[in-house]
C-alpha cells in the first residue's frame, strides 16, 4: 500500500499517479481496509476468551469477506497493469509503460505485495474455518444407513 500511495511519475509526456487509475485507487482502499481487519482481529483473538461457535463464524465470514476484497483489488490492479505494458490494439489504446517505466515498477512491485497478502488471507481463511468446523461432530455412521448419504450435524 505504501509504495502505491508514493507511485507517481513525471516527464515530457505528462503525469502518472495511482489516484488517476480507479483500480488503483481500489487496491490502496482494500489494502488499507485489509489492513485494519487485520490489526482488530490480531488484538481480538490475542485477548483469551472461551471459543464460542458465534465467535467462530463471525471470524470465519469477515475472514472470507476480506480475502475476496482484496483478491477483486488485485485482480482488478493486474488487469490495469497488463494493459499498461500491453496496450489494447482493438481499441486504440497504446502501451504505458515504455514512457512511465517507474510507475509500472513500482505498480507491479504493489500487485505483487498484494497477491502475497491474498496467500496470508487465504491461510488466515483455512485456519478460521478449521476452527469453526472442528466445533461440529460428525454424523455416527448408523445414522447414515451404509446409502452413501451424508447428513449434516449442528450442535445443540
């Protein structure tokens, strides 16, 4: 988030900066939101408290909620940056990067960051989900009926 919010760059053609990209800005925004989740939920869960199913699934939603905004961020930023280094010939649209060079650097370096960040919200996902699965009992098997179904169990 940091390099994007400094990614700016001025020569003979102009001047380039995250804020003039609305995926851009929508990466900063979502990185920052991110990060904020992040911070609450590091003091959250580092405050003991007895594990209660509801506690359990608000964490597991928010965590789900959050991994997929800042994947849509970084899916959203990459798309800009391909078409910064590759231009769209179907509609007239030249390549950037060759004149902005520092941008895109900094650009990729940011997208780059973030994808690393979807892969930590992803984990923080599996664990939250474990945690809240795991709470769940399995169905005995006589109930099942040796048919091959599956029936779900809530606690009581």
């Amino acid at each position: 988030m940091a390099i994007m919010l400094k990614d700016q760059q001025t020569n003979e053609y102009g001047t380039v900066a995250y804020s003039d990209l609305g995926g851009f800005k929508y990466l900063v925004y979502a990185n920052g939101l991110c990060a904020a989740y992040s911070l609450v939920t590091a003091f959250y869960t580092a405050v003991p408290r007895p594990a209660t199913v509801s506690r359990s699934w608000v964490v597991f939603l928010l965590d789900q909620v959050f991994t997929y905004l800042i994947l849509a961020a970084g899916a959203a930023a990459a798309e800009l940056l391909y078409l910064a280094y590759n231009g769209d010939k179907e509609v007239t649209w030249s390549e950037a990067c060759g004149v902005f060079g520092v941008f895109c650097r900094k650009a990729r370096t940011s997208v780059a960051i973030t994808f690393g960040s979807v892969l930590c919200f992803i984990l923080l996902s599996l664990i939250s989900s474990y945690r809240l699965f795991s709470a769940y009992e399995a169905p005995p098997s006589s109930a099942l009926g040796n048919k091959g179904v599956e029936i779900a169990a809530y606690p009581r």
